[in-house]
C-alpha cells in the first residue's frame, strides 16, 4: 500500500510537471506570434512612403515634384519637370454662338486637377465683386500701349489654363513676345502661392489673366458659398500677384447652368477649338489640330503645363501670323469686334 502511494504521487508530480510545460510551450508560442507579427509589420506594413491619390496629383495640388512624370496614357516622361495633373476627359464646346446655350454637341478635352474641398465647403472669399467694365471703344488701341490690333483682321485669341507652370509657362512667354503676339491665361488661385511670380510675369509681359477657379472644382455641382470660394477667392489671390480686378472666369471642363450664371459675377469663357494637348503630348498634333480648325474669333484651347506645348507655339504663333491672323488676349478680341460682354454668361468664340 506504501509504495501504491508513493506511485501515485510521482504520477500526480509528473502531470503537474507536464501541465506546466504545456503551458510553457504555449506561452512561449503566443510570445513568439507576437514578435512576428510586429516585425511583420515593420517590414511590409508601411510600404512604399510616397504617397499616390486618386488624381495623380494632386497630393502636391499639382505641383511638380520631379523629374519623371506618368501621363494618364502610362507613358514616362524624364528631363524637365512637369506638374502632376490627372487628365480628366470633358466636353468641349463646338457650337458657333458666343453666348451662353450655343454651346453644340461638343468633343473630348479639358484636362482636370484634383479638387481638394469639400462640395459645400464655406467661403472666406472678398465680398461680391462687379463685372469688368466696357468701354465700347473698338477702333482706338487695344491692349498694350505699344499694341494696335485692326478690328478689320481676322484675329484669335491663344488661351492657356491649369498654370502656372514656370518652365513651360515662361517659354510660352518668350514665343509671344519675339512675334509681338499676346494672349490669355487662366490660372489656379491654389498655385499662387507657389507660382505667383510666374503669374506676375505673365501679366506684365502685356498678356491677359484669367481666372480657372481656385482648385478646379466643377462649379454646377457647388452650392452659393462653394461657387463663391472656388471663383472670388481665386479671383482675390491671384489680384495679391497681378492687378488684374475682376478677372475673366472660365469654369473647370466648361461647366455651366443657370445657377453658376446666377452666381458668378464675371463673363465667362470657353473655347471652340480644343488642341487636345493634354492628350497627344505632341507639338505637331496641336500644330495640325489649329490649322485644321481656327477661323476668325476663335477661342484656342491649350495648357502650359507640357513641354511639348510650348514647343507648338513655336510652330503655332508664327504660322498664324503668316497666315494674317492678329495673335491677341480675349478682352483684346471681343473688344476690337465689339462685342459687350456680360457677367454670367459663357462665350465660345468673337463671331
């Protein structure tokens, strides 16, 4: 009986011991989970530190950060730095009225940054503004002092948007300038900060500023306060860089109706002849598409945002001089045609 009990506590010790290195191993076996998983975590769970959004910006707000760029195509751009900007399809007006409601059928065009607020965001714009004022005088000098534009000759207005850009926009600039042409440049309020003094150049080279909203916003699709902010806002930065008053707006993708009308204080305008630069990349294709479409008063779509741009206009300016075009800003343009402009309504052409 003596030695059933010593047998009987040996066994009883032995499964404590068992016992107690089972619950060792499991202890240890979670501890060792753990420690996995954490450095698990450090070595795949951050990933790569560049940070990549929807639009391919405009993280940055489209501004440049490098000197390699992927177009929407998937194509890869090295050399000069060009800004990050996603290309969003749009409808471009064809119709042939100048007012708001001939806009036509229209094609595939505009390029769209990121917009970065939300749809009914507040506005901390300046108070209502007033539209440019006329002065009716079509048959005296128009524009730059040392400027004369003949109401009797054909004419078109080149036209520039989403800048600026310096290295694209200041060789667009040096082009005008050595063929004694002007022309018109809707800008970012969001890139005034940055490129404020590329605008300032822009404006005191004798071309026209415009307004393309603060940060590319489709204005139908904003209540009051977001038209408000996206256009007057804009409009107040860009007047902190370049005294331009009440600036030319024209809407992110062409974008309008009634309410945008209503809203906003200036004239609006378009354009009736789209390069589709943003698409080809390619200076002899915006060559080919403003030979193939420009007539008198034509609004010229574009943007100096692409080296190959500005290489176009190098082709583009001194053909349509050749041609006995006059290379002029917008407000040049209605002005030598006499047409009177209003506030809220949207313009495609000077016919």
């Amino acid at each position: 009986m003596r030695k059933v009990n010593i047998v009987r506590r040996r066994r009883r010790r032995n499964r404590k011991l068992l016992y107690a290195l089972q619950i060792s191993w499991i202890v240890l076996a979670i501890t060792a989970t753990i420690v996995i998983i954490t450095q698990s975590s450090k070595w795949f769970g951050n990933g790569d530190s560049t940070e990549v959004n929807a639009e391919g910006t405009i993280g940055n707000n489209g501004e440049p950060n490098g000197s390699t760029d992927q177009d929407s195509s998937g194509d890869i751009h090295t050399g000069t730095p060009t800004p990050e900007v996603t290309i969003t399809p749009t409808v471009s007006p064809e119709g042939s009225g100048n007012e708001a409601g001939d806009d036509g059928t229209g094609q595939v065009g505009t390029p769209s940054i990121t917009p970065g607020v939300g749809e009914n965001e507040g506005s901390t714009n300046p108070g209502e503004t007033t539209p440019p004022e006329d002065n009716g005088d079509s048959s005296a000098s128009i524009g730059d002092s040392d400027r004369v534009i003949d109401p009797e000759k054909p004419m078109v207005a080149l036209t520039f948007d989403d800048g600026p850009y310096p290295p694209v926009t200041k060789k667009i600039l040096e082009t005008l300038e050595k063929n004694d042409a002007r022309a018109t440049f809707f800008v970012m309020g969001n890139r005034m900060d940055t490129y404020g003094e590329t605008a300032k150049m822009v404006h005191d080279a004798g071309n026209q500023i415009g307004n393309h909203s603060y940060s590319h916003k489709d204005l139908t699709k904003l209540d009051k306060k977001g038209i408000e902010h996206e256009v007057d806002y804009s409009n107040e930065l860009i007047n902190e860089v370049a005294d331009v008053g009440n600036a030319f707006l024209r809407p992110p993708y062409g974008a309008k109706s009634e309410k945008v009308s209503q809203y906003v204080k200036v004239p609006m305008i378009a354009w009736c002849v789209d390069t589709l630069d943003w698409k080809s990349r390619d200076k002899n294709a915006v060559f080919e598409e403003v030979k193939k479409s420009v007539s008198d008063g034509a609004i010229i779509l574009m943007h100096d945002l692409y080296p190959s741009t500005a290489d176009a206009i190098e082709l583009v300016v001194p053909w349509l001089i050749e041609q006995g075009y006059q290379v002029v800003t917008v407000e040049e343009m209605f002005k030598a045609k006499g047409i009177e402009l209003e506030a809220g309504k949207i313009y495609y052409n000077a016919k």
